[in-house]
C-alpha cells in the first residue's frame, strides 16, 4: 500500500511516542512506525520510578502503553512493522516497510539505541530481575545489595562508582588486566572502597533462571581457565551501546560512535530530526528522549506551516515561535 504523509515517526519508544502525542495535537496526524519491539528499551524495564508524574513508580511496559493510548487518542496512526530501507535524497522521503511504501514531507527519528549483551540466555531471561543495562535507572533497586559491573571503560568504571551510593559492595569484572577507561575514571573507582575487581575474567554464567531472580555469577578466569561462583543480588552489563542506525548510514552525518549528529534536534538532512537515545551519546534517559521527542515534532510543525505560508520555499521559523505549554 502507498501511504503519504506530512510527517512520519520512526520508533515508538519514549521519543517517538511523545513526539506523536504533540504533533497529532497539531493537526498533523503522524504515522508511527512502531518496530517490531514497540516501546523501545523501557518494555524491557521492570519498575521506573524517575519518570515524573509517578511518586509511587511504574512499570515500563505500562508507562509506555500509556503513552502509546495518549498518542492514539489525538489521531496518530500506528503500523507495527519495521522499516527496511529509508531514502532521504530527496522530499517527500521514502519509506518502505514489508508490506507499505510511505511518503512524507518530514520525518523524526526515534529508532534508540541498543545496549550491547553479553549474549548469554540467562542474561536475557533474567533482564529486569536483577540484570540490568542501566545503572541510573536501576540502582536504587540494590540498596545494601551485593552487584556486579561487566566492562572496563568510562561507562563500566562510572557506573560501578555510582552503584557505591546504594550497593554495599560493587565488584567490576573485566577480560582484560588493564582498562580502557581514563585515568580519572579508573583511579576514582579504584580509590573507591565499596569496588572491587575481578580482572582477566569473563562471565560464563547468571543464575538463577529457576528462581527469577539473580543469586550468582559464575565467572572464568581466561589466564587459567578456573571457573568460579560467586553470590550476587545483581549484574549491570556496561559494554556500550549501539546505536540504531543502520538505515541512515551514507545518507545522514553520524558521529565516530555511529550516533545521528544533530544540532539541537535537526540532521544534516532538511526535513529530517532525530530524538531520543538515537542522538543522544550522553544522558540515554526516558525523560530526556521525551524532552527532544517534543522539540522534534514542534520542529516539524514549524517547518511543516512556514513552507505552507511560504509556498514551499521558507526556512524553518523556529526561533520565533513559542510552544503552547499545555
């Protein structure tokens, strides 16, 4: 089927879906294209309790059926499908998808990033109950808890510093006997009297599956090859995330991590803006995706009436514009 649009939105996690729940109330019925994991990262989040507006916490999935309701509710159209290949040389762009080819004037970006695993299906069975990829979202939940941090960069090294605020001890697993973090970074934790390190090692095992719940590692020293056990409340895997972006390589500017680069929220691309993890290299949270989910779709907007005004030929007027704040 051919679908035209003014604005399209791909990714429904928390920067597309606020960026749809404005931009309908604008009038532009936006279509989302959901992807096959609707509602991003945060499905995969058990308890959200740093989401304004819920004193008593969340669950992700809840919170992102609620904004998913919000958005419908104003008029935008939804297609649980995922996008297979995107052209941005020219206006309207073109979208396809398995069984629609989509035309729009402008298009956000909100496809988010993804945390690279350990790839083991204990991990996965056990995401959200007690392995996590989020130190800042998750921590609180380990007050005088026993965790453990995977990697040896800047994101390992500070989240394991982080965790000292709740977890009465925090152990860093690394494969390698030095770390790639910066020395400030490595000399903080390692002055740090709650972390502790396991070097040359790599995690071979969760447990417990049965339970449901983290109540060990099982860890394999590469040097020696000894496999060992060891009692933990919880694991934090903090070997990066990558971004997803491979639809837009070759057709947008992305930074050396394979980011979208944007300037505020605007690509290298008139037309098209970028929200959300997608972007966003530094703070990865829900509330500051749905912050530039926003900036997003008043962008399109403005960008959407001014060409109008302007027979099609008008740069965008952001700067005079104000957005209605209710």
């Amino acid at each position: 089927m051919i679908i035209n649009k003014k604005l399209t939105i791909l990714g429904s996690g928390s920067a597309g879906l606020t960026a749809a729940i404005y931009a309908a109330r604008a009038n532009l019925e936006p279509l989302v294209i959901q992807g096959l994991q609707a509602g991003g990262q945060l499905t995969i989040t058990s308890d959200v309790e740093n989401f304004p507006g819920f004193p008593n916490g969340i669950l992700g999935p809840e919170l992102m059926e609620e904004m998913h309701k919000q958005a419908e509710r104003f008029g935008t159209q939804f297609i649980y499908d995922n996008a297979e290949s995107v052209d941005l040389s020219q206006r309207p762009f073109k979208i396809k998808t398995s069984s629609d080819e989509i035309y729009t004037d402008t298009l956000i970006i909100g496809t988010g990033a993804s945390a690279k695993l350990l790839g083991l299906p204990s991990e996965s069975k056990l995401m959200g109950h007690g392995v996590s990829a989020c130190a800042t979202c998750d921590g609180f939940f380990f007050r005088d808890k026993e965790v453990f941090v995977v990697g040896g960069g800047d994101t390992a090294l500070e989240e394991a510093t982080f965790l000292t605020r709740f977890a009465s001890k925090v152990t860093v697993i690394h494969r390698r006997d030095s770390f790639r973090a910066s020395a400030i970074m490595a000399k903080r934790a390692q002055s740090n009297p709650k972390v502790h390190f396991i070097l040359d090692s790599v995690v071979e095992d969760i447990l417990d599956v049965e339970q449901g719940q983290v109540t060990a590692v099982r860890i394999r020293n590469l040097k020696t090859n000894e496999v060992s056990e060891h009692a933990a409340d919880g694991i934090f895997i903090a070997i990066g995330h990558k971004p997803n972006t491979e639809l837009f390589a070759g057709q947008l500017e992305l930074t050396e991590n394979g980011y979208i680069k944007t300037h505020g929220v605007k690509t290298s691309v008139k037309g098209v803006f970028a929200a959300g993890d997608v972007q966003d290299e530094l703070y990865r949270q829900a509330i500051t995706a749905a912050g530039t989910g926003c900036m997003a779709a008043l962008e399109a907007q403005w960008l959407i009436e001014n060409e109008a005004e302007e027979g099609g030929k008008g740069e965008g007027k952001s700067e005079a514009k104000h957005a209605c704040t209710h």
